[in-house]
C-alpha cells in the first residue's frame, strides 16, 4: 500500500498507509490526523481539509479542478501548492507522498 | 420589547431532523416552531451538499440534500409549522413544569412545553480568518454580516472574499462608502458573472481598489482598526487605512450556545437515553447528529428514529390528560385526516 506522511504544524509526523482509491483527507480521519478536520464528510464544499502539498510532490499530485479551486477561495493562507485533502484520491504513484497541514482550518 | 410567541414545542435546527420532529410531532397534534441560523431550511443538507447524492435514506435509493429537504418539506406542509430563518437561539430556561422560555439573537422570546434541540454539528458561523489580534475587532469594526447598510456609511471599507457575499456588498456598499477596497487571493472571482462585470467597471473607473492576495495584519486600538496590511501574490506588502472590514470566507460550524445552558455535555455531544432522546432536563430532548448514546450512528435515518420516540414522550408534556394511542398513518383516519389525505 502507497504510503503517506502528513507533517503537521507543529512539526508532528504521520507516515501511515493508505489504500488505493481512498482520500488523503480520509486517510487522515482514519490515522487520527487531527489537523484535518473535513466537516462537510468530501464533497468539496467546506475547504477544512486543506493541505499544502510538498514542493516535490506537487507536480505528481496536481492542479486542482475549478470547483475545488473556488472552494479554496473559502480557505486561509492557501498556496500555489494547497489542496483540499478529499479531492486527492490516492493512487500507486502518489507512494511516498508528503503533504503539509495548516495550523487552523476555519474552525 | 416584542411580544412572547407560546407554541407546543419548539425545535432548534430546521435540518432533516428538525424536519421530520414537524411530522412526528404534528401526528399526535403538536404544533411546532422552528428556529435556524441559516436563512434557509435544510441544515447541512442545504449548506454542504444540495446537489451531493445521499444513498442511505430507507426506501430511496438515491436523493441529493435538496431533494431530501424539498421532500420533507412537502410532508410536513398539512401540520403548518413556523420557521424563523436567519435566527439563532441564545437562552433557554426552564421555568416550569413544564414550560422553557428561549430567546433568539433577533429579539424573540418563545414559551413552549419542550424543546428539541436537532443543532446537527452547531450553529453555522462565519469563518474567522487566522489574523493575530482580530477577535476584539469583532463586532466594533470587523463584521462578518452587514445588518443595517448605513453603519458602513463615509467609512473606508475592506471587503474580504471572492464569492457572491463579497461581490454583493462590494456593489452595494461600494457607493455609500468613503472608499472601498476589495481583497480576493486570486484574480478570479466565483461570484456571479454580472457582479464580477461590475466590481471591474467600478476597479477601471477608479471608483474602488481591488488588491490580490491576503489581509495578514491589523492595526487599531479598543476595537477600532485604522490599518491593515495586504500582502500582495506578488510578495509585495501595501498599509491601507481602514475603518471597517468584512471577511467573507463561508461558514463553518460550531457548538454556539448550546454550550452555555447548563447541559451536560460530551465532546460537544449532548447525552441522551434511548428510550426518548431526552436530557438530564426533563422536557429538553436532543435528536440527530448533536446527540450521542451508546451505539450512536450519526445518520440521518437515525435521526428520524430518534425524532419519533421524542415524539412519543413529549406528548405527555404537552398534552399531560390525554392517553397516547399508537397508530399506522396506513390505517388510521384520524391520522390520515391530520394529513389532509382522507
């Protein structure tokens, strides 16, 4: 199984597996990345799950689409390289990736 | 003062739950008043996800959120419930037996035999921007709703955001301000094409300033701001004199007042038995996602479960003399007649 590390704030490290097909916002819930808190459950419609994507990673990862790039709209501090963690469907290729979450969420 | 509105019961959030409490309630001829934070009904279901697909409603293979509340909406049409929309509840008290009295933030006061609290995750909230020091800013000169347009009058203005909100008091204010500045994180608006047609006439014009990129500090004294500064996409830092900001960055949810009135409470959750969905406060019940018991699935289909049982208990609140005979709305005509059906 690919894995993910999420770096938190305060420096605080996840590497955890993930299973194909899932989110990188779901995999957080489930490793209890409690930085991500995901209120509307993935359907792109309350930008708490926002990560930034590491610098290396970003290209693999991608652009975000149009509806979740007005979303972020809704987020704080949002970077060239932020994503909103439910829209991120983790796939083999994205083994090793690394994502950054923000102090706050909105809430 | 306004006048105190007596009802059987009223229900604090007009999600699905709060919803179909109307229904449960409204077969065994209690009325219902509703109150939500938002100014529409639905709950999280019209806020988070009108067009997202929900496949786990008994009997209905597949509905998204407004279908749901539209459909909900049209089975409790026959019991007349009232909603105050855009209103939240802040008191609750309870000053008889049984009998609470629950103010709103509008100035309303209502008198009712029970309550059921169906808040769902909380109260909708605008989000607050992670800006050091603005919480004593709030409510003096940063505002995250514009209730009276005249407040902003001659003031220089800085509007937040990029969507409809912002858009809208951007025209609206724009005109009646001393001078406006609109700060989005990207040269793109989501608003309505119209508004955003607009708001880059009035940019051309020189009648307002649009700046791309965050508002990163505040300056001011007692809750009044006289600056902030912008930090450009461009990495450049501009100072702009300001009386009054509005953030718009959406809702998020939080507990609210809930929190304040005296329940005991789990991670935010209100315990309840399973018998009735009812609090340590006889009278008071809880249904839907704000509750938690053993075995708790916060699902809607739950929800509507819980909102039955409360509906049995309250009952005897409200009509303390009559016996309560259970009955299918399938055979019953006394039931079919409260719903207008026979």
């Amino acid at each position: 199984m690919p894995k993910i590390t999420y770096i938190e704030h305060d420096g605080a490290k996840h590497t955890v597996e993930a299973e194909i097909g899932s989110t990188v916002m779901e995999t957080a819930l489930r490793n209890d990345v409690t930085s991500i808190v995901a209120e509307c459950g993935g359907s792109c419609t309350c930008a708490t799950c926002l990560v930034h994507v590491d610098e290396a990673w970003s290209p693999v990862v991608g652009p975000p689409s149009a509806e979740e790039e007005e979303m972020l709209d809704s987020a704080f501090e949002v970077k060239p390289t932020s994503r909103l963690s439910c829209q991120i469907k983790v796939t083999e290729a994205l083994d090793g990736l690394i994502v950054h979450t923000p102090a706050y969420q909105g809430r | 003062m306004s006048e105190t509105i007596k009802t059987d019961v009223l229900i604090i959030g007009a999600g699905p739950i709060g919803l179909f409490a109307v229904f449960e309630l409204g077969l065994l001829d209690i009325k219902a008043h509703l109150v939500d934070i938002l100014d529409k009904v639905g709950g999280q279901c019209a806020e988070l996800y009108p067009e997202k697909p929900i496949y786990d409603i008994p009997g209905i293979p597949y509905i998204t959120g407004h279908g749901l509340t539209e459909a909900l909406m049209q089975q409790i049409k026959p019991f007349g419930p009232a909603f105050h929309l855009g209103e939240m509840v802040t008191t609750l008290q309870k000053i008889g037996e049984p009998m609470f009295r629950v103010t709103t933030d509008r100035g309303k006061t209502f008198e009712c035999k029970a309550v059921v609290i169906a808040a769902g995750g909380g109260s909708f909230q605008p989000k607050r921007p992670p800006i050091n020091g603005i919480e004593p800013y709030e409510g003096k000169s940063v505002h995250y709703a514009v209730r009276k347009m005249d407040a902003f009058r001659d003031k220089r203005l800085v509007i937040v955001g990029g969507g409809d909100s912002a858009l809208d008091w951007t025209l609206n204010l724009q005109p009646i301000a001393k001078r406006l500045t609109l700060v989005h994180r990207r040269d793109e608006f989501r608003g309505a094409p119209d508004s955003v047609n607009k708001m880059r006439a009035l940019v051309a014009a020189g009648g307002m300033d649009l700046k791309i990129g965050q508002v990163t500090a505040l300056e001011g004294a007692d809750g009044q701001l006289i600056a902030c500064s912008i930090k450009g996409n461009d990495g450049t830092l501009a100072r702009v004199e300001v009386d009054s900001m509005l953030p718009f960055f959406g809702l998020t949810m939080k507990l609210g007042p809930v929190g304040e009135w005296g329940l005991k409470m789990e991670d935010e959750l209100i315990p309840v038995d399973t018998a009735a969905f009812e609090t340590s406060l006889p009278g008071l019940f809880a249904i839907g996602d704000i509750n938690t018991y053993p075995g708790k699935l916060k699902l809607i289909l739950s929800g509507f479960h819980e909102a039955a049982l409360m509906a049995q208990k309250a009952h005897r609140y409200v009509f303390p003399e009559k016996k309560l005979v259970f009955q299918y709305t399938t055979s019953s005509t006394s039931l079919q007649k409260k719903l207008g059906v026979a």
